[in-house]
C-alpha cells in the first residue's frame, strides 16, 4: 500500500485559534476562552469556551449574513 502526503501543511488548533480570532474582531465579537483543546492534543481541536447570551446571538447573526 502506499501513502502519499499531502502538499498543503496540516492546520493546527494554533493556526485554527489564530484565524478564528482574528476572523471574530472584523466582526467586533470576542470569544474570551477561546484556545486550543490542551486534553487532546493529538486531536488538533479547537475550544470555543463559554459567551454571553449576548455574543452567542452577535455571532449567530454574523454566520447568517455570511450563509446568503
């Protein structure tokens, strides 16, 4: 069998975190736990943390208008 890598450089949770935040401040929303999941590393995920009421429907709206 054979594999083959793949050309583009694997994202991580780091990369992901970073271009999430920054995405988020154009639309002026905050995510203040935003980070990498550190209990599993292995699984490059990201963890989006607890928002207010407030911030979750900002960024409800925010997906919205980008889904037309």
């Amino acid at each position: 069998m054979t594999t083959t890598r793949s050309k583009t450089p694997q994202l991580t949770a780091a990369k992901a975190v970073e271009e999430l935040r920054t995405a988020l401040a154009g639309a002026d929303i905050r995510l203040p736990s935003l980070t990498c999941d550190a209990a599993s590393p292995d699984l490059n995920l990201v963890d989006l943390g607890r928002v207010s009421a407030q911030v979750a429907v900002a960024l409800a709206d925010v997906v919205r208008r980008g889904t037309r």
